[in-house]
C-alpha cells in the first residue's frame, strides 16, 4: 500500500512536458457555436476579499456552453476605445432557464480593475463560449474535481451539468484560507461530495490531500481527473492517476489577445506535428495530460 512518501516534491514549473507527463490534445468533438454580442449585467458583486461574481443575461451562450468552457469579456463599454484586449474568464455556472450566466474573477489588473466597474443593468461585450471542454465518456462512472483558487470556476461546471446522470463526482476545492474557497455549496447543491482545504488549516498540501483521498477513495476509485489553478496539484494528480490507473485532464490558464484562434497568442508549447503547438483558446483549454514513458501509460 502506498504512503505519502509516494508522492513527488512538487515545485513550480511551467514546461508543458515535465517528470514524463505531457499536454495532448483531446479528441476533436463537436462545439457550439460562439456568439459576440452586448449583454446585460444582471448582479455584480464583491465575493470575499479577492473575487468579483459578475451575472450576465446571456441566453445564447446559457443555453450551449459546454463544461470548461470560457468567455472573452470586454472591459471597454460602448463607444470607448481602451482597455482594447478582453480578458478571459471561465463560466462559473449556466442557467437555461433564466438565460444567465454567472463569471467569477479576481482583480488583479488595470482590465479586471474595469472589469469591476461595470454597473447592474449596463452591457457589456461578450464573445463566447470558446474553447474545448472537459470529456467524459460514457462508460466513465466516477469522477474526481480538484480545483484551487479562482481555478475552481473551470470545474464547477462539470458538476452542474452532470447532476442529472448516475456520475459519482467528488470536488476539491483548495485556498489559502476559508474565505476564498470556491464553489463548496455549489458543488454540492450538484449532488457533489465536496473536501473544501486551506493553507492555514494545512489540509491542502499535495501530501496531505493524497493520504486524504486515497483513504476515503482507493476502494472505488475516480476513472478521470480534472484539475485547474495549480501545478503542485497537477503534479498530485499524477499521483492518483497512475495509482488509480485514471485519466487525468486539466485546463490551462493563459493571457489571451482573441481567444479565437485568429492572434496565435496563446501556443502552449506541447508537442505538435506542426509548426506551431495547440493553442490553449482553440486547442484547449482542456487538455489531457499524458504519460510520455510506455511503463506509464494510463489504460
């Protein structure tokens, strides 16, 4: 039986390739089409002392937005011509019914700063949804989320639409302390089992969510991984993949000039047969991580 001992010393690194694992892109699928338009801010709002919710009657987009997939907000309003860029955001939650859509974001430059300034009932322009989305297959049984910070909102969707199949999802939600956790009561509003973690309670250490998960988990294991917001739980996910012989698929953050395709701003540096490597807003965000060596090879 393995210990904490087995897992990595994680550290920061950014390659796309790293201790034998790899960004591959996933099996090309079907994706809606996005739309570009000016949408009503329905609720803005501070959350903690980092986030921003933002809520935008976006019916088009509420009504075909896949799981991990994103949005491109601009911070400019009608008839202004800076900030030119928008920014990427992923969608934290859908709502057929109502036709909204709900982002959650932290504010953390001069285009999130006026990103925040928007007002309820003002419009703002959004192109979305955009990128590739989170798979799962239909003999996939059992899931498993693991998600930090504002990285979480790539996952939450997942839950949300799946809460109607027979899928066990179990969610990690890791911060730096209990006021910035994300996505607990809604995870389990989805039927999710929840871990919710924190720096200051030292529960969110790779080592001390491995011993955690694999003693609550090892007798009936998640099949597919899905992480977001941090490399040290990237690496922890390669731990339980390979110990539960699970697939593992993350979603990669990146400064995005169009977040179309058009700029090829945004390669990720993995692997290609091309010229160029994926692009995360087109080829990804979602992609899956793979084992390079054969010996580690996930069935």
């Amino acid at each position: 039986m393995s210990t904490t001992s087995n897992v990595p010393v994680l550290s920061p690194d950014n390659a796309p390739c790293a201790d034998g694992w790899e960004l591959a892109k996933l099996p090309r699928k079907p994706r809606p089409r996005a739309t570009a338009g000016h949408y009503q801010v329905i609720d803005h709002r501070p959350l903690g002392d980092r986030y921003m919710a933002l809520t935008l009657h976006a019916p088009a987009i509420a009504e075909s937005a896949q799981p991990g997939q994103f949005l491109m907000l601009t911070a400019a309003r009608k008839g202004e011509a800076t900030p030119a860029l928008p920014r990427p955001m992923a969608i934290y939650s859908t709502d057929d019914d109502s036709g909204n859509i709900e982002v959650f974001y932290g504010v953390v430059g001069s285009g999130t700063e006026r990103l925040k300034s928007f007002r309820v009932s003002e419009e703002m322009f959004v192109v979305g949804p955009l990128g590739r989305a989170f798979e799962i297959e239909e003999n996939v049984q059992r899931v498993l989320l693991i998600g930090r910070g504002i990285g979480t909102c790539s996952l939450t969707t997942v839950a949300q639409h799946n809460a109607k199949r027979n899928l066990q999802i179990t969610a990690v939600t890791s911060a730096r302390d209990s006021t910035a956790l994300i996505g607990a009561d809604f995870y389990r509003d989805n039927g999710a089992k929840v871990y919710e973690v924190t720096d200051v309670e030292g529960t969110s250490t790779p080592e001390a969510l491995f011993a955690t998960l694999t003693s609550d988990l090892d007798s009936n294991p998640p099949q597919v991984i899905m992480t977001c917001g941090s490399e040290r739980l990237t690496k922890l996910c390669e731990a339980l993949a390979s110990r539960w012989d699970a697939k593992i698929q993350v979603s990669v953050e990146a400064h995005m000039a169009c977040g179309l395709g058009y700029c090829h701003g945004c390669a990720s540096g993995a692997r290609s047969e091309g010229d160029e490597s994926p692009l995360i807003c087109n080829d990804g965000p979602v992609f899956s991580w793979t084992p390079v060596s054969p010996e580690l090879q996930v069935p």
